[in-house]
C-alpha cells in the first residue's frame, strides 16, 4: 500500500469515526481513484452509504469489495446487516454464518446473528447468539438489550428486565434500553418503575415518540388522564397523523368527561386511518352516529387480552364485582341445592373463568368460550373446565354440535345491543327445560341502549317480551348492585330463563 492511501485512509478513517460522512466518502473517493481495488475504501465507503439508507449503493460496494478480498468476516457481517435492513432475512442469515466461519469469536456477528433469527422467530437460537456475543464482549449493552428484547418476544419479561439493567449499568444514557425497560414493568403491570423507565427514555431520546405513548398508556392505566393527555398531545406534535395518539387522547378525555373534546378526537383519529369499526362504536357511546347493535368483536377482544393479568384483583378489589355470586344464588333459589345438578353447563363469555368453581359444583361437564385468548389462558389455570374455545359466542353457538342444559352469561350481553340474535342461538343449543341465567345493566329509558361506559344496558320490559317471543320461560328478574363504575353503583338486573 502506498503512503499516499495509508494517509488518505487514516484521514478518512477520522472523519468517519467524527461521523463527518461527507469529507469521510470524498477521502474514500479520492483513494479509490488511486486504486479501484482498494479493498478498505470500497468496503467503508459502502458503509458510509449503508449509515445514510442508501442500501443498493451499499450492495454495489460491498460486492466490489467481495471481489477483491472475500475471506473479511467484517465485510460478511456489514452485508448481512444490509440484505436484513432490506428484508432480505435468510440471505443475512447466511452472511452472518460465513462471517463466523471466518472469524468464530466476532461478538457483532453473532449478536447480529441473534437479531436475524429473532426475526424468524427461532428464539432459542437467538438467544443462544446472544449469550455467545455477551461472553466474548462482556462490555457489550446492545447484546443485552437484544437478549431482552428477545425475551420480551416470548413473554419472559421479569428476565428481560435484567438484560435490560445490565444494559444499563454499562451504559447510563442508554434511551433505548431504558424505553424497553419500561415496555417490560408495564407489561408486568408494575406501573412506578415503567413510568419512571419512560421518563428517563424521553429525557434521554426526546423525540422518541414510542415512549411518550407508552408512558401515557400507563398514565390512563392509573387513572392519571391529565397528565396522560400531556404526553400525548407530545406524540401528536411529533406524529400529527397517528390514529393511536387520538385514539387514546379520545379515552381520557372520556374518562375526564370532557365528552365533545372526546368526539373530536374520535373522529380525528378516523379521518387518520383509525379502526373505522371501533371508532364508530366510541363515537356512538357518545351519541354521535348510529349506534350498532353489538360490539366490534376485536374490541371485546383487545379489551379483554390487555386486561387478562389484572382482571380479577381489579374486579374484585376495585369494582365490588358481584355479578357470579348473584347469578349462583340466582340458580340456588331455583331448587334445594341438592337437587340442583346438570348434565353439561357451557359458560359464555368465561373469560378467566370467576364462574367455573360454581358450574363445576353443580354441572357434570363444563364448557367455556370467550374472545379473549389470554383470559382463556387464565381460565384453562383453573383446571375446572372440560374444554374451552377462542370463539364470538353467537358463532359458537351456531356452529357447536353440543347441547347444554345449562347456560350461564356473567357481564357478557354488556357488549351486546340487541340480543335476539343471542338468545335465538342459546334456544336452539338448550336441552328442553334448559336453564339460561345472565347479567344485564339496567336501562331505565329505552329497550337497549350504548352507554358512554362503551356498554350496553337493557330494560325489563325488553327482556320479558323478548323471552317470551322467542320461547323462554321467566323464572327471575332482579336488580342488584353488580359492580361499580367510577365510585357509583351500577344497577345489574340478574334473569333466569327457562326453554319451555
């Protein structure tokens, strides 16, 4: 090599370091005019065009520079690199493996390794790549971040939060490893230290809108909707277009019962591509638009995921949630408890399963279906049920080949207006003389009617006559407090049917 390129490549080589790109290109240029092949100026000079996202430059000279010397683990590695940001998964996969033949104990290969495979969802093996990566560079944050995030993808949170504590004791003002500590401790719900990890995200990365959306998720979580309001008119001024900013700017200032400023995030959050259905749904719980006549199957399904792990500590503990031990007495009044038995019982809407210990006391079999694939998760814990099924009720009732004597809907037809699709589906799966007992909230007004709850409440005289038109027998109508709804009690009529 020539002094005149071992000058010019240590000149670039500062610049680069200084990530003054510009003077680092025009130096590589200017070596690459003294020799074409010149393989350190072909293959940095495609890094260069790599950090700027000019990914097909960045092939061109990587290419170059394979012809000139293709036994350079760092080349393989910077190769793959740009064929994963293109999407291109398994021919990075292959360039990561050839750059660790080559060089067995590159720590940045195998972390970028680990990333790739975790993009494949092959997780052990990420995870394995990690570790490897962690053991030859112990000084090394971005593998431990990777790991975790990693760990995240598998639900292995409480793990993840190490990863990302050791992240950050090897570097302080690491915004991205303490956003994802955050995600971590919000996902376990333990809300101080993910508000306190986003803090430290924002103040560390005060652009990164990610952080400030999640920290005012977790502030509606707690019930802090002023100041979830703050952080999200920062994700607004960030990202004026984004329909989850609204979104959830529409539910807290629901929750504040700042209703019209409610509508108007809706319908802005609409207007930015927003989920059409959902968003009308809110909107009509706010009287705006035409009120549908059930709730959007993937909002009962999103609600109900997302409130899996807390939902009965947070029913139980905080709502005075009655409506099980009602609806058992409810069945208990029917006959001495002795002879209160059934062939098979089927618990629509199960969700963790509160009612399973009861059915299971007076039922042979018990069935359960719900949305909600995480409370079913819940629910199968329990071990009470004989089988259970991620299925809309009503579809499962019309597709079941099984029958039931008894069928039990605790605070599920909340999300339903019009029940004659429901109880038309429950007729037909019931034995003669079935038993159908379900909750309702109380409509003092009109026969069913969408709250600004985003729930659904019914009438008496709407449930008498609609029994009867579809061939039930009334056997118990009562109201009594169910639940509460922000300190007030909400009224819940407990109805027991009989299929005559």
């Amino acid at each position: 090599m020539s002094d005149t390129i071992q000058t010019l490549l240590q000149q670039a080589l500062a610049h680069h370091q200084q990530a003054r790109l510009q003077q680092a290109e025009e130096t590589y240029a200017r070596v690459l005019q003294i020799d074409p092949r010149q393989f350190d100026a072909l293959h940095l000079i495609g890094v260069i065009a790599k950090q700027r996202g000019d990914l097909e430059s960045a092939l061109n000279f990587f290419g170059k520079a394979m012809q000139v010397d293709p036994l350079q683990a760092k080349l393989h590695c910077n190769l793959g690199a740009t064929l994963q940001e293109k999407g291109e998964t398994l021919l990075a996969l292959a360039c990561y493996e050839d750059a660790l033949r080559l060089q067995p104990d590159y720590a940045m290969a195998w972390n970028n390794l680990g990333n790739t495979l975790r993009s494949l969802q092959r997780y052990q093996e990420a995870l394995n790549s990690f570790e490897k990566a962690m053991r030859l560079q112990t000084n090394y944050p971005e593998a431990y971040v990777n790991r975790g995030i990693c760990l995240q993808e598998v639900g292995e949170h409480a793990q993840a939060i190490l990863d990302f504590e050791d992240a950050i004791r090897l570097r302080p003002n690491y915004g991205q490893a303490w956003f994802a500590l955050g995600f971590s401790h919000q996902q376990l719900q333990h809300y101080e230290p993910a508000l306190a990890s986003y803090h430290n995200a924002v103040s560390i990365m005060p652009g990164h809108s990610p952080a400030y959306y999640n920290r005012a998720i977790v502030l509606i979580k707690i019930e802090s909707y002023a100041e979830a309001l703050d952080d999200l008119q920062q994700v607004i001024e960030i990202q004026p277009k984004s329909p989850s900013a609204y979104l959830q700017q529409g539910h807290a200032l629901r929750h504040l019962q700042r209703f019209s400023e409610a509508v108007q995030a809706y319908q802005i959050a609409l207007e930015q591509g927003g989920d059409a259905q959902q968003l009308h749904y809110y909107l009509a719980s706010l009287g705006v638009g035409v009120t549908p006549s059930i709730a959007p199957a993937a909002y009962v399904a999103d609600l109900f995921d997302q409130y899996a792990e807390r939902f009965d500590q947070h029913l139980q503990q905080q709502l005075d949630y009655q409506v099980p031990q009602l609806l058992h007495q409810a069945l208990q009044n029917l006959v001495p408890q002795a002879e209160l038995r059934f062939d098979r019982a089927l618990d629509l809407g199960c969700g963790t399963g509160l009612c399973a210990a009861f059915l299971k006391a007076m039922s042979a079999a018990v069935d359960g279906v719900d949305l909600s694939a995480k409370m079913l998760e819940k629910a199968r814990q329990r071990g009470l049920y004989d089988s259970l099924h991620s299925q809309e009720i009503v579809e499962f009732l019309t597709q079941s080949v099984s029958s039931y004597d008894l069928m039990i809907a605790a605070d599920v037809l909340v999300y339903f207006g019009d029940l004659r699709a429901l109880f038309e589906a429950v007729h037909t799966k019931l034995d003669a003389a079935g038993i159908f007992a379900f909750s309702v909230e109380a409509s003092q007004e009109v026969e069913w009617q969408l709250q600004r709850s985003q729930r659904y409440a019914h009438s008496e005289n709407y449930l008498r006559s609609l029994a009867k038109q579809v061939g039930f027998e009334l056997l118990t109508l009562d109201a009594h407090h169910g639940r509460s709804e922000q300190e007030q009690s909400v009224s819940s009529l407990i109805v027991v049917l009989r299929k005559t």
